[in-house]
C-alpha cells in the first residue's frame, strides 16, 4: 500500500493522528519501536478535553466501557490543613472527571477503532533509526532493519527523547525543571475514591493518585537528587514517605526494594520550530510537560486533532502540505507556551522553595489560602486543568 503519512511513535499523539488521518482517507503508516503497550508509569490521566474529542468521534460510551477510575477533586495537605485545590464538579462537559485510564488501555482502544479503517497500518517493534534527508526536505525514514519507508509527510510522535531532538532536526528551546519525581504503587487500606490527594510537610512532597485498588504515588524530590536518595537505602526513604503522609500508616512491608521505585526524570522545553519540509513534530516530542496537572497526554491529542484538520484533507488528494506545517505550529503554540509559563512558575516559585524548607509551614501559602476561601477559584482552576486552553475540535468527515 503506497503510504501518505508516517508517524513515529505508537503513543497518544501518533495513534490518535493515525486514526484521524486514516478517518479521512488518508493512508497511514505508524511505527512503533516496541512491541506492545506495556510499559508502567506513562501518563494515565485522561481528562474531558480528550472524552469531548472521543464524543464528536461517537466512541465515548465505547471508551468508558475500558477499565478506569474517576477523579472529580484534589485535595492538598499542608501547614496543618486540607484544602481543596482543584473540583471538577461543575465542569461544563458530559465527562465532569478525570479518567485514570492505564495507558495501554488507551492506545489499545485507539487501535481497536483505527483497525477498522482501510487506511490504517500500525507496525509494533519497528525501530526508526533515521530520516530520509532528500535536497533538504524529509522523505521518509530508515528503520533498523534496514527498510526505508517514504511518504510526502513524517509526523514525530515519538515523545520527549524524540529522533528529532536526539539528531538537532529542529530547534530546541529547554525551560530547565527544579524537580525529578520516583512513581511507585501503595495498596489502599480506605474506601475512599475519586480524589487525588498531596501532601506538603518539612521539606518533602507525595501525590497519591486513586487507583482503584492501589495508590499511584509520587514522591518529588531536587532535580538530580536519585542517586543520593537511593544511596541512604529504602528504609530512609520510606522513614520520609511515612512522615509526609503519615495517613499511609506503616508502608515497610509494601515497598520491598529501590527497584520498585521507578524515577522520571522532569523536563520542561519546546521545540521553537516544530516543522520543517517534509516534517511536523507534535505532542511530547515538539513540548515535553511537566508531570504537573497530568496535561500532557491531553495536549497531545489537542495537537493530533489541530494536525488533521489542517492537513489531512489535502494529504488525502495527494496535494502537498508543506506550505501548512506552520498552521499547526500557530495553531497550538500559543497555549501550549502558556501552559508551560503557569508549570515554570508553579515548579520555580512553589515546589522548588517548598522542598528546601526544613521545617514544617505553620500556615499555607497566601494563594492556596485563597483558594480556600473562595469556592469559584476552585472551580476555574478545575476547568483549566480538565478542559485545558483551546479546546480542538475535530471537523473532518469520515471519509466516503
């Protein structure tokens, strides 16, 4: 099958722009460098902007059907008091909740519904290892085995450690990140569902996530800081676990060495330039997001959908689409560096400060205390996280 489109990548930009582009005619080829979904402690967090796209695919009542938990509120711990910082209650969707969805459940969902389309190939285990470079313009790509597939457009889908970035295709501009985080799972000793729970004291910082039948917790700590944490042993980081969260109880017997802990390590950056001829980087691979807020999978989709709009009805015809790239970039890059002011402030003015202080705060800060006292700040900043800033809608037909 002669091929319009490649995407690198299998995650949730490329699948999600797969079955878009596919959907309206065009003839997609992903690539995928694994061989299956199963990889622990990406992203899981799906929010209504993402189940409003699924709504106007028709696929929502077939999505929810998947396995999931729903978060409708956090709540914050810190100076001797909880606070609600975040309620999704009153979100104006049909979807008013986070669905904490593992994220090869999604994919595989994605992929379900894109193999029913004429268009749609998706190769797992396909390692690209470079871009066809022709006169300046990118025609295809070079996969390990040797094969060269060629298309008139390359979608980057392939995350922060893209081949983009690792071969300087495009400009990279890095906002710097003060932290680095260690996931690891907590059973749940409660009946309590729904919320998403942090916990601020002395110098430390855990998120725990409602799992359903486990937490998903993060412990965040200094940038560059694993090696040292990891080094005083297990029992000193489950002895600062205990103490930030002591609602956990004992946890000594849950973790049961360092290798259940599992680090990322944070980047905030963008690419200045998501495009060139022959070339679009979307998703991770053109902004890698903070862990703040879980925004990342969903300004991935909001890219996929911007990219298909603008591009695939012309890449259907076998009209050229490079006079469009930019369209995208302009399209998605004003919220997306918006976002990313709100994490760089939020990451250098209160989680930085937060863990070089020692001691316990006697009080919250001025802005959490605000949000205490007035309910509709809750709200917004509950909108803002599950519905995001410019919202995509997908405006293409299904192709005949």
């Amino acid at each position: 099958m002669q091929t319009d489109l490649i995407i690198t990548g299998g995650g949730p930009a490329g699948i999600m722009a797969s079955l878009l582009f596919a959907r309206a005619g065009c003839r997609v080829r992903v690539l995928e460098k694994h061989a299956d979904f199963l990889h622990d402690f990406r992203g899981d967090t799906v929010h209504p902007s993402t189940m409003d796209i699924m709504g106007q695919l028709g696929l929502l009542e077939r999505f929810l059907a998947r396995p999931h938990q729903r978060l409708t509120r956090a709540e914050l711990r810190i100076g001797g008091r909880e606070l609600v910082v975040g309620d999704l209650s009153r979100v104006r969707s049909r979807t008013p909740f986070v669905a904490m969805m593992p994220q090869w459940e999604f994919l595989d969902f994605l992929r379900q519904e894109a193999s029913s389309l004429p268009g749609f190939r998706l190769d797992m285990g396909k390692a690209v290892t470079r871009y066809l470079n022709e006169d300046g313009r990118i025609a295809g790509v070079e996969l390990a085995s040797g094969e060269q597939v060629r298309a008139p457009l390359v979608i980057a889908a392939d995350g922060r450690h893209s081949l983009v970035r690792r071969h300087d295709l495009l400009p990279l501009k890095d906002l710097g990140s003060p932290i680095d985080v260690f996931w690891f799972e907590l059973p749940k000793r409660t009946r309590e569902s729904g919320t998403l729970r942090i916990a601020v004291d002395g110098g430390r910082i855990l998120v725990r996530v409602d799992r359903g039948e486990y937490w998903q917790c993060a412990l965040v700590f200094p940038k560059g800081r694993a090696a040292e944490l990891k080094a005083r042993g297990l029992g000193a980081l489950i002895a600062e676990i205990e103490a930030v969260e002591p609602r956990l109880g004992a946890i000594g017997g849950d973790l049961a060495s360092l290798q259940d802990l599992h680090l990322l390590e944070v980047s905030l950056d963008r690419l200045t330039r998501w495009h060139r001829p022959g070339l679009l980087a979307i998703g991770d691979a053109a902004h890698a997001m903070s862990p703040m807020g879980g925004i990342g999978i969903n300004l991935a989709i909001q890219d996929a959908v911007a990219a298909a709009n603008i591009l695939a009805p012309r890449l259907a015809e076998g009209q050229p689409v490079d006079q469009l790239l930019n369209k995208v970039q302009r399209r998605r890059e004003a919220s997306t560096r918006l976002i990313q002011f709100v994490q760089k402030v939020a990451q250098d003015w209160v989680l930085a400060p937060v863990l070089r202080r020692q001691l316990a705060l006697s009080k919250p800060p001025l802005p959490l205390r605000m949000l205490e006292a007035v309910p509709a700040f809750r709200r917004v900043s509950g909108r803002a996280i599950a519905l995001g800033i410019r919202r995509e809608r997908v405006e293409l037909p299904l192709a005949a």
